[in-house]
C-alpha cells in the first residue's frame, strides 16, 4: 500500500503562459512552474526557453520532436508519453504552452485525462489566448452581434455554415487545408481556395483583417485590413488569423417579440432589446 502511495504522488499542471513574454503571466501559472520537479515546454521561441529558466532549473523544450512530414499528431502523442512518463515517476510535472493550453492544443487536454484515469492529480491552469489579444487589439465585443470561431480547414474538410450576421474568426490559416498534418505551412494555392470558398458567403469587396499577436511587451499588434478578395495578396506570415466582420445587419425577428410582448403585458412593462447599432 505504500509503495502504491508514493507512487501517486505524480501530478501534472497544464498552464498557459499568454500571449506577450512576461506579462501575461499569472502568479498561479508562475507557482506552478516555479514548484514543479520538472517543466516541459511546447514553445518555439529560445529566448522564452531562457525565461522559463529563470524560474526553474529543469526546463525541457518539446520542440525537438518535431520534424518536416512527420505528423503532428504523432508528435503530440510523444509529447503525452515523455510527460506522463515523469508523472509515473512520482514527479510534479508542469507543461506550458503559449496562450491558453485549452485553445487550439490537443495535448494538454489528453494528458490531463490520461493522468485522472491513472489516479494521478492533474489540472489546466487558463491563459491569456490570441482570441483575447484579438477581441482588444481589434475592438470586437463578442457579445454585440456574436462570434464564430473555426479552424480554418473546416471549410475545406467539412459542410459548415457561416454566420454572415457576426464575426466570423478563421483560425489556423498556416496550415490551412495540410490534411498530412505534416507540414508547418502550406503554400499560398491553399489559401486561394479558402478565399474561394468564403465568396460563397461574402462579397469580394468585404472588408476583412488580418490580425497577429504581439509576443514582445515591445511589439505592436499587426493588423492588416484588405477587401476579401486580396486575402492572398496581403503580407503573411503564416501566424494570422482572419477576421471577417458581420455582413448583413441583424434583423428583427417579429415572432419572438410579439411573444415577448405578451409576456410583458403580464410580468411588467416592455424595453427595447440590447440590439447594437
């Protein structure tokens, strides 16, 4: 019995360090990487790597597991082993990724449901994302007209309906359309289609943003707005994500609001709906 005790002691922490080096750190993503027995790290950025080491001898960068056509699904699956291997071992574990660990990260969430099916501790600790640098940088309040998020080659693998009334936030555009999940870019033809594709909805001259966080407190948020139609034209990087604001105005819906209106009449007196302009 006590050997199977020690043996639980493992735990892991999945944190998210933000989006902007230093700044977006919470004091609880900090104690965890300051606490913890050893620290992996999915970040590509050495002088992050160097951060982190300040804080915690024991930093182990996961980048190395990648490599050109190999797929990144593998890859992610390595990164569940070295680190569930650490917890087996009996050691606190914290990973840290860039943003949120939750958004746009397939690791974090199976390691921490492989650890509480083998009975070990495990938590996410949340981060700033590039969604939140985005609704700032760029003025969208999500609750005014909505938001639609999608990974990019959703539109090209899968029947999905737009939301033309609200925003519409395509992420993932590097890779838009690698059904290998082996390469880290795919060539501009691909987002050629995507354009395409999005002219079934919108019209060419929509005014669309191209939009990248900033890493460094030092640099600015790159925002580029281009008509939907130049979408491949404009700079690119392979790190933006695309913008595309509502359409068409909303409109009201008379069903509804004579319903509402007859409740009114009963619970109390009517108001204009929270409608923007």
């Amino acid at each position: 019995m006590q050997r199977e005790n020690e043996a639980r002691r493992g735990s892991i922490a999945c944190v998210g360090m933000g989006m902007t080096l230093g700044s977006h750190l919470t004091p609880l993503a900090r104690s965890h990487i300051e606490t913890a027995d050893v620290v992996f790290a999915a970040l590509s950025d050495h002088v992050v790597q160097l951060w982190l080491e300040r804080m915690n001898p024991d930093v182990r960068s996961l980048q190395p597991y990648y490599r050109p056509g190999k797929s990144r699904m593998k890859t992610y699956r390595e990164w569940v082993g070295v680190m569930m291997a650490e917890v087996r071992a009996g050691k606190r574990v914290c990973a840290v990724f860039y943003g949120h660990p939750g958004i746009f990260a397939w690791s974090p969430h199976k390691v921490i449901e492989l650890a509480r099916a083998e009975g070990y501790p495990a938590h996410m600790e949340p981060g700033i994302s590039a969604e939140d640098c985005l609704y700032a940088d760029l003025g969208i309040d999500p609750g005014r007209v909505g938001c639609q998020h999608l990974e990019a080659s959703q539109l090209l693998f899968f029947e999905r309906k737009l939301d033309t009334l609200g925003h519409v936030i395509l992420w993932q555009l590097g890779v838009v359309g690698d059904r290998s999940l082996g390469r880290f870019r795919t060539p501009d033809a691909y987002r050629e289609l995507l354009t395409e594709r999005l002219l079934e909805d919108y019209p060419a001259d929509h005014p669309v943003a191209l939009y990248r966080a900033p890493t460094l407190p030092i640099h600015a948020p790159h925002i580029q707005r281009v008509a939907l139609r130049d979408f491949t034209k404009a700079e690119y990087t392979g790190q933006e994500t695309l913008v595309l604001p509502p359409a068409h105005a909303l409109t009201p819906n008379a069903i509804w609001r004579a319903r509402l209106d007859a409740l009114d009449a009963v619970h109390g007196t009517g108001a204009e709906p929270a409608v923007p302009a």
